[in-house]
C-alpha cells in the first residue's frame, strides 16, 4: 500500500481542520492567518511536491498520513 497524504489535517494554530489539497496562500487566507505566520502545516499543502517536503527531526512528517480509507 502506498502511503499518500491525507486531504484534511488538523492545524494547532487556527484550532481547526484544514483542507491540505489547496494551496497554503488558500488556505491563509480562508483561515485569517497573517503575514509571516510560521505555519505548522507548511509542508502538507497541493503546492509543496513531495521531495520538497521536510520531515520533523524526529523522522516523521507535520501532515498526518492517510488512513487509506
């Protein structure tokens, strides 16, 4: 089973989930942030490709995995 990105996640910062199929300018503005947030999802959107994303230090991933379902 290949391992995909899940579509919603749960952003810490606005308290809410978020669609990561759009694109992180999307969804600031969709959600208020302001300019410069650091955003705790940055990595998960439509708009990042998957080699450009950054694991955590840990070795896992800010964007939840998908549960396949």
């Amino acid at each position: 089973m290949s391992r995909k990105m899940s579509q919603i996640a749960r952003c810490e910062t606005v308290h809410a989930m978020v669609r990561t199929d759009q694109t992180q300018q999307q969804c600031t503005l969709e959600h208020g942030c302001p300019p410069g947030r650091d955003c705790p999802l940055g990595s998960c959107f439509a708009n990042m490709h998957a080699a450009h994303r950054v694991p955590r230090s840990d070795g896992g991933s800010n964007c939840p995995p998908h549960s396949g379902k």
